[in-house]
C-alpha cells in the first residue's frame, strides 16, 4: 500500500501461491515491470492484473501454473513482455491472449501443452520474438505464424519446424546437423564431397560396365552379376548427383523451399532412387557371395545355377528391389512421409514424428533384411577362407600358400567395406529403437560417406582387383596391339610397293 510511485517490483523466488483480493495494481498504478518468477502459483485468475494497463514486463516462468482463465490478460493493453515458460500448462486457448495487442515478446517454452491451435498468436499481430522450445508440436502449420508479419526471432525445439515460419529471420535451432537454414547440406565437407563421391562412384561403376561389355569372360553368369550389381550401385551416384543439384539450387535460401522439397514428388523420387540402390545391391551381394561359397565349399556339388536360372534370379532380385521401395507409396496414409522426413530424402534418420508404420517398416529392412544379409555374407567369407585354408594345409607347395594369403587378403577387404558401411547404419537404428539422443550431423555423414562405400568399391573389388580380369583384359590389349601392328606393317608395305613402282 501507498507505493504510488513504484515502477519496479521484484518477487523473484518467492513462496506466493496466489494474487491478492485486490489487484496488486490498485496501490501501484504506474508499475511498469512485475517479475514473479520461481513462485508456487497453480492458477492465473481473470481479475488478478486489473488495472495493470502500465504494465509493459510481467515475468512467470518456473511456476506450477496449469490453468490461464479467459481475459487473465485482456486488461494489459500496454505489455510488451510475457514470460510463462517452465510451467505446468497442458492447454493455452488463443483466447487467453486476447488484449495483448502491443506484445512483442513472448515465451511459453517447457511447458506440457498438448498441442498449439492455428490461431494462437492472432490476436497479437506486432509480436517480433516467439520461444517454443522444448514444445512437441505434432500439428504445427505455417497458418500458425502467417499472420505474424513482424515476427524477426522464433526459436523451436527441432530444427524442421523452422521450415513452417519461412518468412521470420532468425530461427533457432539453425540446422538439424543434416541441413541448415541456408542450404540443404549444412557443412561445406558434405556440400563438396557429395559431387566427389558421386562422380566417383558413377565413373567407376559405368567403366566396369563398359570393359565387361566388351572384355569376354568365360564366366558370362558371373558377369551377368556384376553388370546387375554395378547398375544398382551407380543409382546411389545419381542420388548424390541429385542431392548436389538441388543443394546448389536452394543455396543461401533453403528454408523457404525446405517444405515444399521434403513434400515434393523430387524428394521422394531421389529418396526411393537411394533405397532401390541400397537393397539391390545388398540382395545382389549376397547372392553373389552364396553362390562363390557353394563354388568353393561344395567343389564338385551341383549347387551351381545355369545361365537362364541365373538370369531369372536377377530379375527377381530386382522386382524386390522395387517392391521393398515402393510400398512406402502403396500405403500413404500409414507411411506418410517416409522419403521427406529430412532435407536428405533417406528414410534412416528418426525424429520422433514418423508413424508406427514407418518406423516399423524402416527397422525391418536395416535389422531385418540387410543385418541378415551382412550375416550371411561373413559367415559365408569366413567359410570359404577356411575351406581354402584346409585345403593348402594339406599340401606344402608356396604356391598355395601364396595363394591363400591373396585369397585371405581379398575376402578380408570385401568383409571390411561392408562392415564399414553396414554397422554404423544398424548402430545407428539400434540407438533409434533405444530413443537414444542422435545428433542430425551423424546421418548426413553417413548418407554422404558411409552408405556410398559399397557402391565406389564395389568396381574395384569385383571387378578391377580381379586376377581373371585383370588377364582378360591385358589378352584384349595385347590383341588390339598386335591387330594394329599388322595393319600398319601392311599399310607401310603397300606404301612402299606404291613409291617403287613410282
């Protein structure tokens, strides 16, 4: 009573569990600021700030308010300043808002609320700062800030609500590790090595193609294989091609586009376009790799499949290439953004909003289909090697021995790129089913480094490193040497009979 003249009131850490009868502003008619944080208030009553119309700072936070009553605010025609974060609110109508036409800052982060209704903010149109953090806001809509024209400052738990509020200027947080308000790829490594890596492995598998075209081997099934695998593997290339171009077109301005990418028919395409390579090329794989160790196992066995047979398995490793890709699109409803999850397309990165469709769906083909085949693939090595082992033990030539270190070497480096590639992926999910805390930076490495590995070393590993190849083709070489030699020597001879007869 009598503090006429007060501006200034600070209550900070108190234990006041409710307002006075009488509005604390009818002994205090000038108090511009009121700072009540870290009390033990539950409920906020319509005539608690009557005749505040000063007030222009009002600070709540770390409270244990649950309940706003309609018109606790309407009064405070001159606030400039909300506070109510760190509280116990689970449902904030828009019409507890109403009044608060000068409000330039608000903060209602850390609390439970359910969910933020479309029109929440419209009745506070000069509103420059907005604090959502540590809000889930499953039903989060650009109609939710369209009519906040001077909104500069808006900060958010996850980095992907920043897309629904293209037009504020500062968003935090700035990226999900994967994509950042300025481009799609967030860091300058990834934005330059996506083009590296893709040429690479595009150019690679493309001259393995080429030279198996034209390089005649006796083994036409196996070559058959490797021209299916090397197919699959350069759709990884053309996905990082893709993912280069459209970080290029977006650069300096992505959150603009972030939204209607992550939706669009592009996203999805390139999405699926990584999915297909990745599992063809894993059945693929696979294949290959039982039908060397039934080779090597069972020498004399009649595991062995014929040309037609072999032909027929491609084509059905393909088909389910495709099947296990697009189900995603048969099921929209369920799946709903499987591929657009993240600026990246690939469905490996979780944030918590996917569907139980989806995240099922997503974790039966990385720890059911590919860990299976990763499985298969060194039991399968490690069977051969030993075989090949037994089998040179049992005689003393250096020969042999020298051979086994080669084979040993060679089934050691094929069993290595696929680990490499494979187990930080199954870590990866595994974390994900543990709700572990993952940062976004560790899946744009992986979808830019990691996954790649197969589909670059693939070419050399099957293809170039290969002693029957490498003599096929030096036989072609020597050849086409000798094929033109001969014509030279008989243009020369020709040439010569000319200059005498002359």
């Amino acid at each position: 009573m009598g503090l006429k003249s007060l501006v200034y009131l600070n209550l900070h850490k108190n234990s006041l569990q409710a307002m006075p009868n009488a509005s604390v502003c009818a002994e205090m008619p000038v108090l511009d600021w009121l700072d009540l944080e870290e009390n033990q208030f539950q409920a906020l009553q319509s005539s608690d700030f009557q005749g505040c119309s000063q007030l222009s700072v009002l600070v709540l936070n770390r409270n244990k308010i649950k309940q706003i009553q309609k018109g606790t605010f309407s009064r405070l025609s001159g606030l400039v300043d909300l506070d109510l974060s760190s509280n116990r609110i689970q449902e904030l109508l828009p019409s507890a808002f109403v009044g608060l036409h000068k409000l330039r800052q608000l903060n209602i982060s850390n609390n439970p609320l359910h969910q933020i209704f479309l029109d929440e903010f419209d009745s506070m149109p000069l509103l420059q700062s907005l604090s959502l953090e540590g809000l889930e806001i499953p039903n989060i809509h650009s109609r939710m800030f369209e009519k906040l024209r001077f909104l500069s400052h808006i900060y958010f738990k996850k980095f992907r609500y920043c897309s629904f509020a293209p037009h504020v200027r500062k968003c935090k947080p700035n990226t999900d590790g994967i994509s950042s308000l300025e481009n799609l790829l967030a860091n300058i490594i990834l934005r330059v090595f996506v083009w590296v890596i893709a040429f690479i492995t595009c150019f690679g598998n493309l001259f393995v193609i080429f030279m198996r075209s034209f390089v005649v081997t006796e083994n036409s099934k196996h070559t058959m294989a490797i021209k299916s695998l090397c197919c699959a593997d350069c759709l990884m290339g053309v996905y990082l091609f893709c993912l280069g171009t459209f970080d290029l077109m977006f650069a300096g301005e992505y959150n603009k586009h972030a939204q209607a990418w992550m939706a669009s028919v592009s996203c999805q395409l390139v999405g699926s376009l990584a999915m297909l390579s990745s599992e063809v090329s894993v059945l693929l794989l696979t294949y290959m790799t039982l039908q060397k160790y039934l080779c090597i196992v069972f020498p004399f066995s009649r595991y062995g499949a014929s040309k037609k047979r072999t032909r027929c398995i491609l084509v059905l490793i393909w088909v389910l290439g495709f099947v296990l890709t697009l189900v995603p699109f048969l099921c929209l409803e369920s799946f709903r953004k499987f591929y657009g999850a993240n600026g990246v397309c690939f469905p490996l990165h979780s944030d918590g909003t996917e569907s139980q469709s989806a995240r099922r769906y997503s974790t039966g083909i990385f720890l059911g289909v590919n860990l299976v085949a990763f499985v298969t693939i060194v039991f399968a090595y490690t069977s051969m090697f030993f075989s090949i082992h037994t089998t040179a033990a049992r005689t003393a030539e250096r020969s042999v021995f020298s051979m086994e270190v080669a084979v040993a070497k060679r089934f050691f480096f094929i069993v290595l790129t696929n680990a490499l590639c494979w187990i930080p992926i199954f870590l990866l999910k595994t974390f994900f089913l543990l709700e572990m805390e993952i940062p976004g930076s560790v899946t744009s490495w992986l979808v830019i480094f990691i996954l790649p590995i197969n589909s670059a070393l693939n070419p050399i590993l099957y293809t170039i490193t290969t002693t029957s190849f490498r003599e096929k083709l030096k036989q072609c070489l020597e050849t086409n040497r000798t094929s033109l030699q001969e014509t030279q020597g008989k243009s020369f001879l020709l040439l010569s009979t000319h200059t005498t007869t002359v």
